[in-house]
C-alpha cells in the first residue's frame, strides 16, 4: 500500500489521536504544564486505572455485552484488599484476594448473562448495586493505614515509571494480542457481529463472552487494589464512585462500536489518554469542576460524531481500493462494490 | 381502475433484476404474478410499492404516470402492498395497527373510541372475525393477514399487492384468504397476486405474469392457460448444463443416513454424491439440516454417519463429527459481513492454523488465496468486508470455508446455495460443489426449491413435503417438469372451471393435496 494512503487509512481509524496531539500541544503552549514530570505522571496513574478496567470493557463492548459493575467491584475489592492489609496481611495476599473478589462478581455475571441468558444490560447494573452495599456493609468505616510494601502498588515506581502505568501497559498488550492474534480473539468480533452466525459456524458463544467477565471481574479487582493502595485509604461508599461510566466513556471515546462487532484497544488506550489529558487540561485552564463534566459529556457526543464522519471516509477508502483492484479484471463485481 | 406497468426496468450494477416488464393490472381482476426465487417478483412488487426506483419504465394509472414513487405517495395512490412480513406492529393493538400514521384526532389525543369503531367496521367488512382491542403478536398468521389487509381497504386501496400471502397460512386460513381475494376482486379492487403455488394460481387469478430472470416470459389469461403451460414456462430447463451420468458408489455404507420420520422414507447420502432435497418453500427442508447439524435446540435427530449411530448436540460437536452446514440465510447466519473476507472465509480453519495460540498471518492468507482462487472470488482481497461483494460472491466466501485443505468437512449441508445468486455464480457453485463430490469425497446434501438446480447439480432427489422424506429419485434421465409435477399434484391440471369462483372447499382440498 502507498505510504501516503496507509496514513490516511490511520487517521481515518483513529480520528482522536489527530485531536488528542492538537489538544496538547494548544494546552501546552497555554500554560506550559502539561509536559511537566510531575503532571504527567498524576494523569498516567489516572489513565492506568481506567485503562486496566477498559481493555476487558472494550472486549464486552465488541462481543455485544457490557459491565456496569466495575465501579463497585472496585470498591468492594478495595475494602477486602484494604482491610486485610489493616490487619497486618501479607501484601502480595491482599492483591490475590483483590482479584479473586473481582472474579467471583464476575463468575456470577458470567453465570447469568451466559448460562441464563439475561440482558447484560440489566444484570451488571444489579450487580453494580448490590456490589457496593456488600462493600459498605464489610467495611461501614473507612478502613486506612496500610503500610508501605503495599502503597509501593499505589505510589511506588520502577525505572522512573509508577509501577501502575507498567502495569497498564502490560494489561493492553496482552489484550491487543488476544484480540488480533489468537483465534479466540477474532471470535470475539464474530460474536458481536453476528451471534447466529457464530453459533453456526461452530463458535463457542457462551464460553467466550463467559471468560471475558471473568477478566472484566479480575481487572477490577486489581484496579481497587492500586486505587486504595494509592490512597492509603478504602472508603466504601466512596471508592469507584461512577467509574463504570469513566470507563465506558473512555472505551466509546476509543472508537469501540456500542453495538459491538468493532473496536482496537490501540483505539481504547487513544479514548483514556485523551479523556485524562482533557479533564487535566481544565483543571490547568482553571475551568471550574462543573463546566469539567460538561466538557467530558461533549466531547463523547463529538467524538461519536467525529467516528460518524471517518467511518464514512473510511469506507470510501475501501471502495477506491477496491475499485483500483478492480480495474483491470472485474468491471461487474466493481460496480457492485460501488453501488 | 387500470394499473400500467411499461418497460420497467431495474438494474443494481451489472445486474439486472427486472428487464423491461410489461404488465397490466384492472379493476375487478386477479393477476398472478409466478416466477422463482430471483426472477424478479420482489423487485417489481417494490418498484410498485415506491421503495425501490427503477432504472427505466413507467408506472401509469389509468393512463397518468406515476414519477418518482415514494411509500407514502404510494399509498396515497391507492397502491398498498402487503409484503410477508406484513409490516404489523406486535405491541400495539389491532386498531392502533390499522390506524398507525394516520390516528383519528381531537386535538393533541388520539380518538382512541371512534378508531375502534371504525376498525371493527373494516374487519366486519372483510369478514375477519377479530377483537380491534387484543394486540396485534396475539393474532395467528391467518388474523394479522387480514388485519394487514384491512389496513390496506382502509387507506382506500384500489390496487392490492399480495406477496405469497399463504406462505405461512394453514389451509382453513389460506382458504379463507382465497374466499377473501375472490370478494374484493369483486367489490372491484385490483389485486396483484405473487405466488409460487400453481394451485392457487389456478384457482384464484384471471391473468397470469411468469418472470424468469427479470423477464415476463409469459402473459396471459387463465382461460386457455392449463397447468403444463406455467410449468415450462417457469423452468427454465433450455440454458443448463445436464448433469454427467453418475457413477456414485452406494454398494457401501452412506456418510449420512437420516431414518425416516413417521411415514416417510429413510435420506441416505453416501461418499462422492449430491443429493438434493427437493421441496415447496414451508416443506421443512431447513429444518431438516438444522436438526441433523444440531443447531435446533428442540429437534435434534438421531442420525448415521458413516454407519454410527450420534446425535449432534451443537454446531460444536457437528464441525467434530466432520459435518459442516452452509445456512440459507448468508446475512444473519452465515457471514460476519463487517469483518474482512478473509476471517469470514477461514473462520473455522483460524484456530487450525494457529502456532503456538497465535494466528498465522501467512497460512491463514496462503489458505484464503487457496479458497479465494478455488471459488473464483471476484474480487480476490482478502480485507475488503464481506458486505461490500455482491451476493453471488458473498455465497461463495460463505462455501469456501469447506474447500480448501484446511477443512476436514466430510458431509457438507447447503441450504438454497443460489438464493439472490447470479447466474454466472450460479454456475460456478455448482461446479465446486461437484468438485467437492467427484474429487474430494464429500457427501453433499442441497435444499433447493428450484427443479433447475437439481436437474444441473444432484445424482439423486429427496422430496420433502410436511418434514417428511417422501420418496428418491435418480437424477439422470428425469426432467425440470417432471419434478415440478411431483411437488405439484397436479389434480388441477383440468382448469376449465379454474377461473370461475371456486368454492371454499374446493380449496382447502387442493392445498390438502399440496401438503400430501
């Protein structure tokens, strides 16, 4: 493919990162504080937490399913994890049981959305609900002091990166291999595009969607872990407050389709840096809180406009190529490919 | 009243749906409209109902011609179509159906007292004997026909456009419908009747339309018109191929026994042969396949492969058990039309292919190539969607996945390989599929409703009539007509009272026959 048209193909399958680079550089030369170490690295811990959470949100959002309870298996795996380590525990312990909480929430969405088939829609949004009471009713105080082995998970760094952005970056790679490069992964996309088809075409439909809240659940955990490891504190009625929808936000900012069938977590890690970097560029604006929210509800609204726009651009792309291909051999199929 | 259509023509790139049709349709007459799946009867009744534009021809009425046809300008013209899916909404009420989009007013409310009267006028008026309150989903096939056809007398239809509307009747109902069609042919509508069954063409219609290939290749009235002259004039028997002799061994032991169920005869496919299954749409033929693949959780069946008794469960242990299904429906069941050809078309040989967990890029594009060049796929990219290939092409990625080396498919089920397929395509599906035969082995098993396709593509026919095998014949020295006869009993072959009011009953025995 020429060089020039295969950039085009890029922008047009990442329109955000076009906006993202615009947005800080304008911030950049406005205030000259996003660059600064100590700024990116509090918007990388951000952006690592959320971006943990939604590499398996974006795998349910492209198989056709969704999980709104990742907020509050954040807190719930929060109070376990923090109230073991109140309890002088061991630290490598309170992060297993983390996961393992994560897991267990998952298991029982698997359990319906799969096996009963209910709508995932509903039962996660239950989850999310009884979730944080089971969390508040484990810990009715905010349980703090944790010790620094474990705030090393929150805080500490290694080569100069906090260990949380490491650990984030190892997350979406792994994903971003399972979803291109393992069998498995592609069956996800053919769930979400088509799940008779998949089922006919001898897919495990059940067994996929089933493994993905498992990870959804584990990742979770693992994010409530970080959360009150960085805090040094674990409030439950606070912990992961609207995060679900963080995090949805960031995966439809990510280019990832509601509707499932599409998505890249290349386009998931654009959708969370972006989001971090435009509620940091307010706060460095001095644009009050309120006028924060506006701003992150509008830009989901443009984004999706934006996808609207190159999806179309995109696909006048295909049909160019397809037409180039087709010159010489097949005027028929060509005119039907344009038609 | 007098509906006109003149040289109307409808092409979708290279291809051409409708070629020049001719057609007339009068106040107080029946027109039939016969042809096979992709002759063009679809197109031309879209044409008519405004959602589709044809590319040429006119649309008159009484003599004014109609330019750019909407739905709505349609309907407003006194042309209701009532497709199979009947456009019904099934939360909603019987009346609130019947007044969808124009709902009785006061003010901002809807008049819901005066619009139940109404309807319960136009249902009496059809002699539909249907409560306006009960929602429209509590209705049988039968009521939400007539429903839908009330609708349509209701807008003050002048021209009735009927599309296969017993497809999915039981007789009583179908018989009501017929006695329903005759009454309004003589209050006077005009009524456009598409129809694959030659009995109700013979019952019912005053003039007859065949379409082959988007062509009218034959008009006329009922009167003088006897079974056999419909008959050839749908097959079209001169343009294919006949098959070669076959020379199938079935000294050994089938691929695939299906045992009879109840009164029919037992479906035995064996190693190297193409049999099809041969029958009216509603015949259950895809229900057949889909209980032999497994993927009808309520009626699994108890099948032979090569000799051993299994029940395939799922998809899963059927694709185990080397039996492989290629569905009817290529848009919702066969292909991931967002995703590139190239996945669509190694779905299953993906995670065969893989290295260590990880795909192959390079053996999983040496496969498709294998695939791609086996089908002749035009054109051969592996990224472009599947969406984006023309149907004929779209059926051949779907086939592909048994072709190459990476399948271990044995015994291949195809449900109607040709629906919406070109004739070009046509002819060269038919040629892998007796490849795979001939070549590889396989045992094929084809449902197809076309007499052509059995004729060009099987070594034997299976007939199937109410989910039962009713009997096998050898392919070879039997003719397009002589099997649409057999599906036909042709008890009506003596029309001279055909175009007469038949009487109720006269129907429900002929769609008995039918069944038979």
């Amino acid at each position: 493919m020429h060089p020039g048209r295969r950039l085009l193909y890029f922008v047009a399958e990442n329109p955000l990162l076009l906006l993202l680079i615009v947005l800080v550089v304008v911030v950049q030369l406005l205030t000259g504080a996003v660059l600064n170490p100590g700024n990116l690295r509090g918007v990388g811990l951000d952006a690592a937490i959320i971006a943990i959470v939604a590499a398996p949100m974006a795998m349910l959002f492209i198989a056709g399913y969704i999980d709104f309870s990742v907020g509050s298996v954040l807190a719930l795996s929060g109070v376990v994890a923090g109230s073991i380590m109140a309890g002088g525990g061991d630290p490598a312990a309170a992060i297993i049981a983390a996961i393992v909480v994560g897991m267990v929430v998952g298991l029982a969405n698997a359990i319906f959305t799969t096996v009963f088939g209910l709508s995932a829609f509903v039962t996660t949004l239950g989850s999310l609900l009884a979730v944080r009471g089971v969390a508040q009713l484990l810990a009715p105080l905010p349980v703090s002091g944790f010790g620094d082995a474990f705030g090393y998970l929150g805080v500490g760094t290694l080569a100069t990166v906090p260990l949380a952005i490491w650990i984030a970056v190892i997350v979406l790679i792994l994903s971003s291999l399972f979803l291109s490069r393992t069998p498995a992964g592609r069956h996800v996309y053919a769930i979400g595009v088509s799940r008779e088809a998949a089922y006919l075409s001898g897919i495990k439909v059940k067994a996929i969607p089933f493994a993905l809240y498992l990870f959804s659940g584990a990742m979770a955990g693992l994010a409530g872990a970080i959360t009150v490891a960085r805090l040094n504190s674990a409030p439950a009625g606070q912990l992961g407050q609207g995060f679900e929808l963080t995090v949805i936000t960031a995966v439809l900012l990510g280019g990832v389709a509601l509707t499932g069938g599409s998505g890249s977590i290349f386009g998931v890690l654009i959708g969370v840096l972006f989001l971090g970097l435009l509620n940091n560029a307010l706060v460095l604006l001095n644009v009050p809180s309120f006028w924060q929210d506006v701003a992150s509800g509008l830009a989901l609204i443009a984004a999706i406009g934006l996808a609207l726009v190159t999806g179309k651009l995109r696909q006048r792309l295909v049909v160019l190529e397809a037409r180039t291909l087709l010159r010489s051999s097949d005027t028929t199929t060509a005119e039907k490919v344009s038609s | 009243m007098t509906v006109e259509l003149t040289g109307l023509t409808k092409r979708y790139g290279a291809t051409t749906a409708l070629d020049s049709v001719d057609l007339t349709v009068e106040s107080g007459e029946v027109h039939a409209l016969l042809g096979h799946n992709g002759a063009g009867k679809s197109t031309l009744i879209k044409c008519l109902g405004g959602s589709v534009r044809p590319t040429s021809g006119t649309i008159a009425l009484d003599g004014r011609p109609l330019e750019n046809l909407t739905p709505r300008s349609a309907i407003d013209a006194g042309i209701s179509v009532i497709y199979q899916h009947l456009g019904l909404i099934d939360g909603l009420t019987v009346s609130e159906n019947l007044f969808l989009g124009n709902e009785l007013t006061a003010g901002l409310f809807v008049r819901s007292r005066s619009q139940r009267i109404v309807a319960a006028e136009s249902l009496a008026r059809i002699g539909a004997d249907i409560d306006p309150d009960i929602p429209v989903g509590a209705l049988s096939s039968g009521g939400r026909q007539m429903v839908a056809i009330a609708k349509a007398i209701q807008r003050d239809a002048k021209l009735l456009i009927l599309d296969e509307p017993t497809a999915a009747l039981s007789p009583v109902e179908a018989a009501a419908l017929g006695r329903l069609v005759l009454q309004l042919r003589a209050e006077g509508l005009a009524i456009l009747y598409v129809t694959h069954l030659l009995n109700e063409v013979m019952t019912l219609a005053d003039r007859v339309t065949v379409l082959r290939n988007g062509r009218a290749v034959w008009a006329a009235h009922m009167a003088g018109t006897a079974k056999g002259d419909l008959v050839r004039a749908i097959s079209d028997s001169a343009g294919e191929a006949p098959a070669e002799a076959s020379n199938v061994d079935r000294s050994g032991v089938p691929a695939l026994r299906v045992p009879a169920a109840a009164d029919g005869v037992d479906l035995e496919v064996f190693p190297g042969e193409i049999v099809a299954l041969y029958g009216l749409m509603g015949a259950g033929r895809t229900k057949l396949l889909e209980s032999v693949y497994g993927s009808r959780p309520s009626s699994r069946r108890e099948v032979e492969l090569s000799g051993e008794a299994v029940t395939l469960g799922s998809p899963g242990a059927a694709l185990a058990a080397q039996v492989a299904l290629v569905p009817a429906d290529r848009h919702s069941q066969g292909l991931f039309l967002s995703l590139p050809a190239q996945e669509n078309s190694v779905t299953r040989a993906m995670a065969m292919l893989a290295r260590l967990g990880f795909r192959s890029p390079t053996r999983e594009r040496e496969v498709f190539d294998e695939a791609a060049s086996l089908m002749s796929l035009k054109p051969h990219n592996p990224a472009l969607p599947a969406e984006r290939f023309s149907g004929g092409n779209q059926q051949k990625i779907l086939i592909s996945r048994w072709v190459t080396s990476a399948s271990d498919a044995r015994i291949l089920l195809v449900d109607d390989p040709t629906q919406g397929v070109d004739v070009g395509a046509r002819t060269e599906i038919y040629a892998v599929l007796r490849d795979l035969a001939r070549e590889k082995g396989m045992a094929i098993l084809v449902s197809t409703n076309e007499p052509e396709e059995v004729i060009a593509l099987a070594d034997r026919c299976a007939f199937m009539a109410d989910g039962a095998v009713t009997g096998i014949v050898d392919v070879p020295g039997t003719t397009a007509e002589e099997l649409l006869s057999t599906i036909h009993p042709s008890d009506a072959d003596d029309h001279s009272d055909a175009t007469a009011s038949p009487s109720p009953g006269n129907r429900t025995t002929t769609r008995e026959t039918e069944a038979a």
